[in-house]
C-alpha cells in the first residue's frame, strides 16, 4: 500500500459538516421549493418532520414548533406544498435537510391573488359597506341553518339553541367544502330564505384555507348579500376570516357562537321582562298617585269655589229680597203713614189748636 504524503490537516467530521452547511446555505441561501409531501412525523416538542418528493428525488424537511403553530392547515401525507426555507446538514446523521419558517398549498400564490382581486372587486360594489348591515331580530320564531347536516356545526347550534330557548331551527343540508359546495350552499341558502325563518346562519367548523374556500367562492357571497333574511356567518375559527364574512349582516367566530348572536336567553329575556313590568308598575303607581292628589286639591278648589259662590249668590238673593220687600205697596204704605204721623206729630208740637182743629 502506497502512503500519499500530505501537508494538509485533515477536518474533523463534525467540521466538515458544519462548512457544508454553511456551503449549502451561502450558496443558495432562503430558497422555495415545491413537491408532494411523503412523509410527516409530529413528536410531543411540536416540531414538524416531514419529506418533500417529486419524480425525480427526494428531500428531508423540518419545521421547528414556533412555525409549526402559525399554519392553518394540518401537514398531511398527499398535499402538494409550496415552501420556503433554506438547506442545511443536520450534525448527527450528516444528512442534508430543508428548514422550513413558512409552508402553504401549492398554487395558493395564485388563488391569493384571485382572492384579493375578487375582494377589491366585491368591496367597489359596496357588499361589504357596514350600511347595508341588517339588526338580527331580537327573538326569532325560527332560525335557519346552511350546512351539512351531519357535522359537528349543526349539532353546536341544535345544543346551543335548544338550552338558551328553545326555538326551532330548520336545516338546509348542504356539502360545506369540495368542487360542488358553491352551489349546493347556493341552493340551499335561496331555498331556506323562502320558509318563516327570521334568521339564516351559513356556517361550519374551522379548516385550512382549501376546505374554506367554498365560502369565499363570488357566487356564495353573492347569495348571502341578496338574502332577504338577516345572515350570521359562522365559517372557521377567528383567524379564519372568510369573503361570508364580510358580506353577512354579523360574524360569529364559531357555529356556537353563532346561535348565542341569533337567539337570546330566554330565562334572562324573562327576568328583564318581569323587571320592567315592576318598573312600569311603580311608575304607573306614581304617576296615579300623583293624579289623585292633583284630582283632590282640583275637588277641593272646587268645593270651596261652589260654596263662596253659592255664599255669594245667597247675599245676594237676601239683598234682593230686601229691595223688594222695600218696594212692596204695603211697606211703601206703612212708610208713608209714618212719614204722616210724624209730621202730624211736629204739627201739634208747633201748632196745637191747628192740630185739634183738625181732629
């Protein structure tokens, strides 16, 4: 065996992993890739391991927990994904690996900016104005709901009604998510808007961006912003935030919570009922009260007014009475012989033989 003399020191392996990665990462630094997704493994840390393929090669890919939490898919074997990270060689196995800081569905640049063109477009129309927003009545005598009939969101808002009622609720079954959602919700929306419900909720669970994306669909939008009944979306989680929800007159962040907006407490509605009836009723109290002693002192008024003028028209009658008992020819008689008899008085007292002379 023939020794090769060499003058330079040989790299450690660790070393030599560690400027291969710093090759790798100079060299090509924060790159996107896109492929299928082969396999995943979700440990407790959080973390996401997964490998990305295509026809021709394969590549290990990992996503550390404080990425992993931000997605608003769940990572499954199948998926077409478009993901941005940079290459580096994991130290312990020398293996070459992709770290991942974002990952979405593949084409979802592309449906993104449909997206924001169709919203820009929605919003110019005016569906999304605040002023076209309806009140919710303030209790329902029927509630309708689109959805499918056999998910979790339609027992949520059966529950929820059922204890804070109950009132009835009628269902238009519907698929909530696939190429044939659209229309089926379409229909189904148009078809319950034409029953005795007061009130629609359009809604389901929460979902990626893929199994949401009926309701962002122009033609659902539309529906909902040409209902005649008042509509509460309740399509995803709060960080779910559908075009449905734009358009409908209240969002509720879940189907649950969206029962709770379309139908009131009735035990509560009850209590601040007879709570008002006792305010009515002591207002009504003082407002008779108050009416009968202004009633009283009006009565008494009265009272003392009848009897000065009845007073009044007594002193007057007696005053009356007086001048004609004056005027009377017997009282005029007597005046007038009294009258004589005093003259005939003076008379005598002055002439005495006139006086007896006229005896």
């Amino acid at each position: 065996m023939v020794e090769v003399p060499t003058r330079i020191a040989p790299l450690g392996v660790a070393e030599l992993v560690r400027r291969a990665g710093q090759a790798l990462d100079r060299g090509l630094g924060l790159v996107w890739v896109q492929g299928e997704v082969a396999q995943v493994s979700r440990p407790a840390s959080g973390h996401l391991y997964f490998t990305l393929k295509d026809a021709a090669a394969v590549v290990s890919a990992v996503m550390w927990r404080t990425q992993a939490i931000r997605l608003k898919f769940a990572l499954e074997a199948g998926q077409h994904l478009r993901v941005r990270g940079r290459l580096g060689i994991y130290d312990r196995d020398g293996r070459m690996q992709l770290y991942v800081d974002f990952a979405e569905p593949a084409g979802a640049g592309a449906e993104a900016a449909a997206l924001e063109a169709l919203t820009r477009k929605l919003g110019e129309e005016g569906l999304f104005a605040d002023s076209r927003k309806r009140p919710l009545p303030r209790l329902p005598r029927r509630v309708g709901v689109v959805t499918s009939a056999t998910g979790a969101a339609v027992r949520d808002i059966a529950r929820t009604i059922e204890r804070r009622g109950p009132i009835p609720i009628l269902v238009a079954d519907c698929v909530v998510q696939g190429a044939s959602a659209p229309r089926q919700i379409v229909a189904a929306l148009q078809l319950i808007a034409r029953t005795d419900v007061d009130v629609i909720i359009v809604g389901r669970g929460g979902g990626s961006a893929t199994d949401l994306a009926a309701f962002n669909d122009e033609r659902v939008v539309r529906a909902v912003a040409a209902c005649p009944v008042p509509v509460i979306s309740a399509v995803g989680h709060e960080i779910d935030l559908t075009l449905c929800y734009r358009v409908a007159d209240r969002r509720a962040s879940t189907p649950t919570a969206a029962a709770e907006l379309a139908v009131p407490v009735i035990a509560e509605l009850a209590a601040a009922l007879a709570k008002e009836e006792r305010r009515l009723g002591r207002e009504v109290g003082f407002v008779i009260r108050a009416a009968r002693h202004t009633l009283d002192q009006l009565a008494g008024a009265a009272d003392q007014a009848i009897t000065i003028a009845q007073a009044e028209r007594r002193a007057a009658l007696a005053a009356l009475e007086r001048r004609l008992a004056d005027r009377h020819p017997q009282a005029q008689l007597a005046r007038r012989r009294a009258e004589l008899a005093a003259l005939e008085r003076r008379l005598a007292d002055r002439h005495p033989r006139i006086a007896l002379a006229a005896r």
